[in-house]
C-alpha cells in the first residue's frame, strides 16, 4: 500500500517560470501571454510529466499524496493521486480554496512531525499499514497534543478528505478526476453530453 | 444627473420579484427590477458538481459569489463566524435574474389548505410562534392557477386524495415515473398509501415556447441546457420586458429604502455594476429579495419613524425565520435502481402532511433526485468508514443501488430564530451583512423522527436489503427554503406586512416573497411564493391611481 509520490520537483515549464504561470494564473485570461502560458501548461499535463505546482512544496507534496492516497487508495481503479487529486488541490489553493492555505501548510507539518516522532520516519516513507493506523489518529484527534495546534488534527483531516473527495469526484476542469477515473468507476457516461440520454445506445 | 423617476422599483429578480415586475408593467405601471447578479448562462458552468447551487464546493454558479459577500453567523456558544457563500451555515439560496428559479430541483407544490391555518388547526406549541396566515387556501387558489398556467407546471393529483381543491387541471400531463419511482408506487399502494406524480415547473411537452425536459442527470442545482425548467427568467421577465414598461437592472445591489419623515417610501439607494452610487425615486417598492435579504434591506433602511428599521418598530423583521428540515430514509436494493434520467424525484406521497395522531403538521415524501458522485460520498450509514478501501467500495458498489424517500418536515416557528444586521461586518460595497442567530424549534426533531420513520417502512416494503434513517441538525434552518422573516398579519404589533404584503405603517412598501409566510407548509415553497406575488401584484394594480397609490 506504499505509494510513489509522482517526481516532487516543480518544473520550469519552458518559457515559463513557476512565478509567472502564478501570476498568468492570477491575471485569468486578460492578454495573450495569459493564453500562451496556460497553453504550455496544458501541454505538459498531457505529457503525462510531473505538474507544476502552484503551493505545496515537494516535501508537503510528497506527505499530502501518501495521505491522500490512503484516503481512496488505488487498486484496479486509480487512486487519489493518480485521478489527480494533489493537483486540484494545488490549483485550488490559489484559487477558490485560498483560506485554506495555512491549514494546508500547518497541518501537513503537523503531520510530518507526528510521523517522525511516532515512528521516526516521515509519513510517505511508513508503510502502508503503519499509514493506515496514523491517519486513523488524524482523523479521531488522538495525536501528541504539543505538535497540533491550529488545525487540530481531527479539523485538518475533515478539510482534506473533503477536497480530496472534490478532486477525484469533480469535474476534470477543476484539474481532478483524470480521464474520469471515478465516473468510470462508478459507471456514469461521461462526458455527460446534452440530450445523450434521449438515445437508448447511450444509457448509461 | 438623478435618474427619472418611475412608478415602482422592484427589488430582486426571483420568483417573487418576476411575477411583481411582469403584473405591475402589465397593468401600466414603469418599472424598475433590480437584480444584483446576472442573467444565468448553462454554458459557463454546464454539468459541474463543484460549481452547483447545490454542492458549491468552488463557489455558487448563480451567486452570489465568495469574493463581495458575507455573513455573520452566531454559533451556539454565542462566538461568532463570519461565512462565505459557498459555505452552507451562509443560508444561500441565489443570485441572479430567475433567482433560485433557475437551479431548483422545480417541484411545484401548492401547499394544503391546513398549512395556512396551523394554529387553530393544531393549538399553540409551547415556545413557537405558530400562527395562521391572514389569508386562505381559497384566496390563493385562482394565483396558483395563475403561476401553474403562466410559468408551466407538469403534473397529475388524480390520484392524490390529499390534493387541495382546484378549478383547472394542471396545463401539462404529469412526467412518467422512472425505475425507482416504479417501485416506489407498488410499494406504497400496498401500504395502503396514495403515490401520485410530483408536480413539476418543468415542461413535460412544448410550452410556452419552450422545449419538453431532455432528462439531464444534472438538473438539480444547474441551469437547465434546453430552457425546459420554467423559472421566472424564461416565463415572466421577458413579458415584463415586452410591455416597454420595465427596465431590467443587473448586477445592481440595493442598499437602502429611502424612508421619508412621514412614513412614505420615496427611492432606492443602490450600487450600479460600477460600484457607482444611485438613487431610484419611485411611486412605491417592492421588495423580493429571499427571507433573508428582504430582512436586511428593511433593517438596513432606518428612518425618522423608523429608526430601527423599515416596519421594524416591533422588533419582527427578520423573526421567525424558518426553512425546511430534510429527512427519510435510504435502502440498498437488491439490484440496480439507477436510471440515466434526470433529475430523479418522480413520485410523491402527501399521506404525512397532516392528519397524524398526535402530531403537529408533517411533510410530503418523494424519491429523490439524481446525486451525483461527490455528493453520494455522504450517503452512508451509520459507523460506515469515511475513508480507505471501505469507502471506494461503497462508492462503486452502492451508486445505482440506492434507494431514497426525502421530504421537506414542515417547521414549527420560533421568535428566536432571526436574522438581523451586523455591527461591524460589512459587504464589498460597504453595506451591513446578515447577521443570523438561533435554531430549529425542537419540535422539529420530533416530526423529523416521525417521517424518516414512515420513509424507512416503505423502503423496506420495496425489498431494501439495508436500510437506514436520514436525520437534520438542531440549528438554523433557511437555505434555499428559507422564509418567515417578514411575517404577514393582521395585527401591526405582532407582523411586519398586512394580508396584501403591504408594510405596515408605510403605505407603499411591500414585501413579495417567502418572508411572508407565516408557516412554511411541508412543500418545497416555490410555486407559493409565485402565488403570492400574483396576490400581491393584483392589490397593488387595484389600488393604483395613476400616478400615486391610493
């Protein structure tokens, strides 16, 4: 149950410094450098390389995966961090989620310290198991009070396994729920076309 | 330069403030309707959960929205929050031209002729403020007729014993049932209970213009693609506009009623999409803002005579404020239910609204709408892992499987229940926010046992392998159903609006919208908010001298 964390190194997308694209991000679609910049995004997405990040560190990139993917782990379906999950998140936090920036920040150090202090290893290195019972902890509040403070833990675990519901059961335009991962799971036809439903071929 | 002056100023473009718009332009009447969002557009948001009315995880699609608005929310330890609308404690139900019209799940309920008068229906409740309406079922009925006949309602009460009287059948034939609804009805028929199509402001066949339902998954929450949802921005607001008599302000946010010192109100004071200030002087207004935001204008609007708001003197804006608490039951079935047509509630049961031994009122039962995969992560039963393996297997195991019987359990109203202003908090354009305290009357919880009851035995009359009870919290109630606030009344010192809507103590200033009702039926509200607009309207025509008001 031990899970790789996709290559932490934010990129320097060609042409395009991680700082700029933030700003391009910021600025929507005004001007066409806007346009140019997310189209470089875009490409490397299909390229299937590591995402640029807009938030998370590699470090809290690499413990908020193992963490997520404990969440909804993948099997013969993928799981939270290959459905994307880390990147809606990371987009959202510079965007509709932007308050949630220092629980993110707080909490995921809370969690690297509880990890090291319990186990003497960081969180994405235990395994799979040892994850499982820690993020029970997480989730129950019962971790060493003196590394928890604002996030508690039990309200860091209720925002996280929130948005990571929201980015593997999304809309993919939100940066989640790759090639529709969950839809499919589920046996939903996606994309949900307009009228799809008036033809008996396409039922789902 | 100030703005000509015009005979009435609408405030809010929803259900209410459409059919007042298109009523008073109709009768000759210039007409200013102000909305603070925007015309709906389904292709900005199309079919995506996070961006619902329903599930606005990423923000509200038909507003308001997370940058300009907030509210202030008193948590029961008495520390306060300050709340985005995106955030459920915010009580949101819309922004935009058509209001919650445009994104409603559209069913379209008369309510029984019990629900106005629950007081002597029923007696006092200890610590409510239970009362009857100043108006009948009676009186409303020719406006119902109205709404069904004007906005387009689909449905069938044939078989609905339950059924207030009506002159006219409803002017669509009633949507087929679908897989569940299916079951539902044998099930409940032998139970000895009365199944009947819901009524819907939807177009089952062309209408008015309009196309029949294509049966979208995502209908609930979203705008409709084919404009088969009748909402006051595809049925009234464009008559309004056809008179030449009413012009449409969008993205305009009223700040103020201005209240002069003899008790008449003389303009509107609002921001244009500019952030521009403006007044509108006008003949009379009418205020169809929600429960909650025709609440604060009145509270916002502090004058000579009124100095602790619009009608305020006894201190009953924004009281009881009421909603709806949602609840039933959830079955597995034995095989699939799902159905890829949307939006789901089908079929309906009004054998609970009233009539049962020892309790207050109740509630219609219907099955549910469609819940999409983000939401559905909820639907579980009790002690269910939130989490892991458990929780992907629930999901891809349960998702065409679940059966669902939900209703809205009419609420008992309490004083403390209310929305005022904030001291300090304030909107992006400098405005005092919404203030809301209190909770449900705990009479509620009691009702509520009682329907999820009765869902859970028809659920396990349709052969639900598992089954297991919905419930609702014990703090406030508004949202989408929200109401109350303004409540209409004979008595000046015990209401905030005569039987007409007409404030009392400023002659020519009304409210049309569910802050009137007194008691908010065990149906969603909508079809009576347009009803009671057309009532209201009608007054307000009847009463016009050409060039002031009575």
């Amino acid at each position: 149950m031990g899970v790789q964390p996709q290559d932490p190194t934010p990129p320097a997308t060609p042409g395009v410094s991680r700082r700029t694209a933030i700003r391009m991000i910021a600025v929507g679609s005004a001007g066409v450098a806007a346009g140019v910049g997310l189209t470089a995004v875009v490409a490397r997405r299909d390229r299937g390389a590591a995402r640029p990040r807009f938030f998370f560190s590699p470090r809290e990139e690499a413990t908020l995966a193992a963490f997520c993917e404990q969440l909804i782990p993948g099997d013969d379906v993928p799981g939270a961090v290959e459905a994307g999950v880390i990147d809606f998140i990371d987009l959202q936090l510079v965007g509709p989620h932007s308050r949630f920036q220092g629980l993110y920040r707080a909490g995921i150090l809370s969690l690297q310290n509880t990890s090291l202090r319990l186990h003497g290893l960081p969180f994405e290195d235990l395994d799979g198991p040892v994850q499982t019972e820690l993020v029970s902890r997480v989730e129950k509040g019962s971790c060493p009070a003196d590394l928890w403070g604002d996030p508690s833990a039990s309200a860091f675990f209720g925002v996280v396994l929130d948005h990571t519901r929201q980015g593997f059961y999304g809309s993919p335009r939100h940066g989640g729920n790759r090639g529709y991962a969950s839809y499919r799971m589920m046996g939903l036809a996606y994309p949900n076309l307009i009228g799809q439903n008036r033809y008996p071929a396409e039922r789902g | 330069m100030p703005l000509p002056r015009v005979n009435v100023v609408v405030v809010g473009a929803g259900a209410g403030g459409g059919v007042v718009a298109k009523e008073l332009a109709e009768a000759g009447l210039t007409v200013v309707l102000m909305e603070r969002g925007d015309w709906p557009h389904y292709d900005r948001h199309n079919d995506d959960e996070l961006v619902s009315q329903r599930s606005p995880a990423l923000g509200n699609p038909y507003g308001p929205d997370d940058a300009r608005y907030r509210r202030v929310v008193v948590n029961p330890g008495g520390s306060t929050s300050v709340v985005l609308p995106s955030e459920g404690a915010y009580s949101n139900n819309a922004g935009c031209v058509g209001g919650g019209t445009v994104s409603c799940g559209a069913m379209a309920w008369r309510y029984m002729p019990q629900d106005f008068r629950m007081r002597s229906t029923y007696g006092a409740v200890e610590g409510s403020t239970l009362e009857d309406w100043p108006l009948g079922y009676d009186d409303l009925e020719p406006y119902y007729e109205k709404a069904e006949y004007e906005f387009g309602v689909a449905g069938d009460y044939s078989e609905n014993p339950f059924g207030a009287p009506r002159r006219r059948p409803f002017p669509m034939p009633a949507f087929p049932y679908n897989r569940e609804g299916r079951q539902v009805v044998e099930a409940t028929r032998r139970l000895g209970l009365h199944p009947f199509p819901i009524p819907m402001l939807r177009n089952s066949v062309p209408y008015n213009g309009r196309p029949a339902c294509i049966h979208m998954r995502s209908c609930v929450g979203f705008a409709c693609p084919v404009d088969a949802k009748s909402g006051s921005q595809n049925t009234v607001i464009p008559r309004a506009l056809a008179t030449g008599n009413c012009e449409l302000r969008t993205g305009c946010v009223v700040a103020e009623i201005k209240v002069d010192d003899r008790g008449r109100a003389r303009a509107v004071r609002y921001f244009d999409p500019e952030g521009r200030g403006w007044e509108q002087e006008c003949d009379l207004v009418v205020v169809s803002a929600s429960a909650t935001e025709t609440a604060r204008l009145l509270l916002n609007s502090k004058s000579k005579l009124f100095p602790n708001g619009a009608g305020n003197n006894h201190d009953w804006v924004g009281r009881n404020f009421q909603g709806h608490g949602y609840t039933g039951a959830f079955g597995i079935s034995e095989g699939e239910v799902y159905e890829e047509a949307g939006p789901g509630a089908t079929v309906a049961i009004c054998d609970y609204n009233h009539g049962n031994p020892g309790l207050v009122g109740g509630g219609m039962l219907a099955n549910e709408f469609i819940v999409l995969p983000y939401s559905f992560c909820d639907v579980r039963p009790p002690g269910e892992p939130r989490w892991g393996k458990a929780h992907k297997d629930f999901q891809r195991r349960y998702y065409k499987r679940i059966m669902r019987l939900y209703g809205p359990v009419q609420e008992i109203p309490n004083f403390s229940a209310r929305v005022e202003v904030d001291p300090a908090v304030r909107d992006a354009w400098g405005i005092p926010v919404c203030r809301l305290s209190g909770g449900r009357h705990p009479y509620d919880q009691k009702l509520g046992e009682f329907m999820s009851a009765n869902a859970e035995r028809i659920l396990k009359e349709m052969g639900a392998t598992r089954t297991w009870r919905g419930r609702f919290g014990t703090g406030l109630s508004g949202g989408q159903h929200q109401a109350g606030t303004c409540r209409m009344g004979n008595d000046p010192a015990t209401s905030v609006t005569n039987r007409f809507g007409q404030v009392h103590g400023i002659d020519n200033l009304f409210v049309a919208d569910a802050s009137l009702h007194v008691t908010n039926g065990g149906f969603n509200p909508v079809l009576t908010i347009m009803a009671l607009a057309y009532w209201v309207s009608g007054h307000i025509a009847s009463g016009w001298k050409g060039g002031g008001f009575r």
